[in-house]
C-alpha cells in the first residue's frame, strides 16, 4: 500500500489509522451537520486539510465537492491535491490554508462584540480598503462559479478564511453548492438565516442567481458593519450602500438579475470612492 496522502487510491483501514500511520493528526473537526469529519494533517514535511465521510449525506457533499474543484479553479479556493477511497467512504486531500474564520454568530456574547482577539472584530476593525479587497475575492469567485452554472448554498461567513498577515482571503467549505437553477424540495436550505434569501425558506421556491445575489449583498452589510446585520455601522460610501440595499431586497424582482450584474454595480461604487480619494 501506498502511504503517500496525495498518491494513494484506496486504503483498508478507516481513516483515523491511515492517517496515524502517515502523518501527525494535529487538528480534528467533526460536523454534525454535514456528516463529515476534517482532520489537520503533519505528512511529508507539509501541512494538509483531510475532509472525509462514510455516511450517505457527507458522501454525496464530498463527490460534490470533488466535482467543483474539477471545474472551478480560484485563487480563493483552497487547491484540492488529491481523493482517496476508504472501506466505504472518501476523503479529499486539500492544501493547508492559514488564516481564521470570520465566523460571528448571531449570539455572539457582548464581551466578545469589541474584543479585538476574536477574529470576525479584528477583520471589521482593519482600513476599509483591505475589507473591500476580501469582499472582492469572494465576488470574483462567484462570479466565477455563477459562470460556470453553480448556485451557491450553505455560504456564510463561517466559510471565510482570512490570512492577517497574507490579506488573503480563502473560501472554504462550499460543498453543498450546486449546479442550477433549482426548485427548492425541502422547507428550507442548509445555512445561516443571516445570508439567507427570503426563497431559501419556501419549499417549492425557484433558488438561483438572484438568490445568490442576496447572499452576496448580505456579505457587504455584515462585513462592512458591525456583524449584526444593521446598516447603522456602514463603513462604505453610499453609492456601496445602495448597491447592498438593492441586492438585499426582499422583493426578487427588485434584485439584481444575476451575480455579474451585481458584481459590476459593486466594483462601480467601489471605484467611485477610489476615485474619490
């Protein structure tokens, strides 16, 4: 056998041996939610992400995932090196990306609203340039995916890795997204209420690109505001505010009608403030 992570096919042990026996398992993350299980690993003097499932739900994300990463490649998509088969089930090999989550619940406790170790303050207290940089890599990328047919589910804030010391944004953990449009056959999608478009919560409801431009419009007001959503905290100009007001309708039909439209009516106020001085 083969004990090499970005070689292997397929091994016979479960996955928590295999890794043992070529590497340091340094970081463990099981998800309930998605059924899969991600580990940090030490292996021939690099660091990587090993997401893997055997239950039926990880599986289908995982071959999902699989999929895009075929497709679509971005600088804000971490690189996948490599799949593997275990006694029933998958994993995917990925380059280890630094960087900390700009993951801030809803819930977030007072003391931790202005606490500049917590990694979603610290990003919202940078210069307003650097967070309109990151908000323009996870534009591209969606543009992108928009591009080549996917819709993006499950996207929020808790999928954004940023690297302080870099500036690099990465956007992970995009394995529920799908190729579309597609009718929505539960009472609701996978993800957080607070990027979540009115549609995504009606069974029966079309989900495309205008829903996506939602999500992307509640990216601008959480980043650029204080995490809660309210517009009173805006720290991009007006021409901005107008363009996330629009794309955040709660009315499809008043929405941008697709991502690059969107994309090009952001990139056109931010140029205007740059414009500005």
């Amino acid at each position: 056998m083969d004990h090499s992570l970005t070689t292997v096919s397929q091994v016979g042990v479960d996955i928590e041996s295999y890794l043992a026996h070529v590497g340091q398992v340094f970081w463990t993350f099981r998800n309930g939610d998605s059924r899969c299980t991600s580990y940090g690993v030490q292996a021939a003097g690099k660091r990587w992400f090993v997401k893997h499932s055997d239950d039926p739900q990880g599986l289908a994300s995982l071959r999902n995932a699989r999929d895009l990463n075929a497709r679509v490649q971005h600088r804000a998509l971490p690189r996948l090196y490599h799949t593997f088969e275990t006694p029933g089930g998958l994993a995917l090999v990925y380059e280890w990306v630094a960087g900390d989550l700009l993951y801030y619940p809803s819930r977030t406790p007072p003391e931790r609203r202005h606490d500049l170790t917590f990694a979603p303050v610290r990003f919202r207290a940078l210069p307003v340039p650097r967070i309109l940089d990151a908000l323009d890599t996870i534009y591209d990328l969606h543009l992108v995916l928009a591009e080549r047919g996917y819709i993006a589910v499950d996207f929020y804030d808790g999928c954004i890795l940023y690297d302080f010391g870099r500036s690099r944004t990465t956007v992970c953990d995009i394995d529920e997204y799908r190729t579309g449009p597609f009718v929505l056959d539960a009472d609701r999608l996978f993800g957080s209420s607070r990027f979540m478009a009115p549609e995504e919560f009606q069974r029966g409801a079309t989900i495309d690109q205008v829903t996506n431009v939602f999500t992307l419009g509640r990216t601008a007001v959480l980043l650029l505001g204080d995490g809660t959503g309210s517009l009173a905290s805006w720290k991009g100009t007006g021409a901005m505010k107008r363009v996330a007001v629009r794309a955040t309708s709660l009315e499809r039909r008043e929405r941008h009608a697709s991502v690059r439209q969107f994309v090009e009516d952001w990139r056109s106020a931010v140029a205007e403030r740059a414009s500005q001085g």
